[in-house]
C-alpha cells in the first residue's frame, strides 16, 4: 500500500512544452555548433541526404517567414511558410540538389535574398550545406551549417 507521504504524480505530467522545447534548442544548438559528426551514430555519410533550411526568430513577436530556395534555372527546390513563436528554431528539410539562390520576407516588409555561397571552414566537410537564417526586428541573417 503506498504512503500517505508519497508524492502524487500524474500519469499525464509531461514536461511543459518551454521545457521540451529548450531541450530541442539545446539540441539544434549543438547541431549548428557543426558537433554531430562527432557523436557515434549522429553523422551520416549518405551524399544524397537532403540539406536542411533552419529558420531562428531572434525577435520578441510572433512571426511568419517564407523561405523560397531555387535552383541555377531558377526552378524551386524548396518553399515553407515557417510560422514561429519569439525565440524559436526550427528546421524541415530542403532539397538533395545544391541550391543557387535563397529568398526569405516577412508580411512586415523584412526581406533578404541571397545566393548560395557558403564559405564553411574544411572540417564542415558535407554537401550541400544546410541554409540558416535568422530574423531579426529589422533584418534577415543567413547563415550555413552542416
């Protein structure tokens, strides 16, 4: 018979979802900090493993952005609406084929539209590379990653 002292614990307590999703920011960020090649299991050697488009709001507000990734014709690889709470990162996978061009806005009017050139040190060693972006309240920030 259990004791009367004993905590009481829900079958349904969960972690709370800011807790969870720490956890998922901790662990993305150690992904973009280029680490997991270095766990056993976490790397991949597959060269046809699609690319990743990694989308961060770095501002106080909600936000929509809209990613659109075309190739050197200018057909679309890839293209999602990321809608995303402050503070948040998330990521979907793109396309198999190396990108050209990379475009990103906002309904506020905050765009920026790139090509793709990432200039990675040697031991980011993957290809293609994964496109980062990060919206701030005035700008768009790419960046790559493997």
């Amino acid at each position: 018979m259990p004791s009367e002292n004993a905590p009481v614990v829900d079958r349904d307590d969960r972690p709370s979802r800011r807790r969870f999703l720490a956890m998922a920011g901790a662990a993305a960020s150690a992904s973009t900090a280029g680490c997991t090649g270095v766990l056993p299991g976490s790397g991949s050697d597959d060269i046809d493993e699609p690319n990743e488009v990694i989308v961060e709001n770095a501002t106080a507000a909600e936000a929509e952005i809209a990613v659109h990734v075309t190739d050197a014709d200018g057909e679309t690889l890839f293209g999602y609406v990321f809608a995303l709470g402050p503070e948040r990162l998330t990521s979907r996978d793109g396309s198999e084929v190396t990108p050209a061009r990379i475009r990103a806005f906002t309904p506020d009017g905050v765009s920026h539209a790139w090509e793709y050139d990432p200039d990675l040190p040697i031991e980011f060693d993957c290809e293609p590379k994964d496109i980062g972006l990060t919206l701030r309240d005035d700008a768009i920030e790419p960046w790559y990653v493997c």
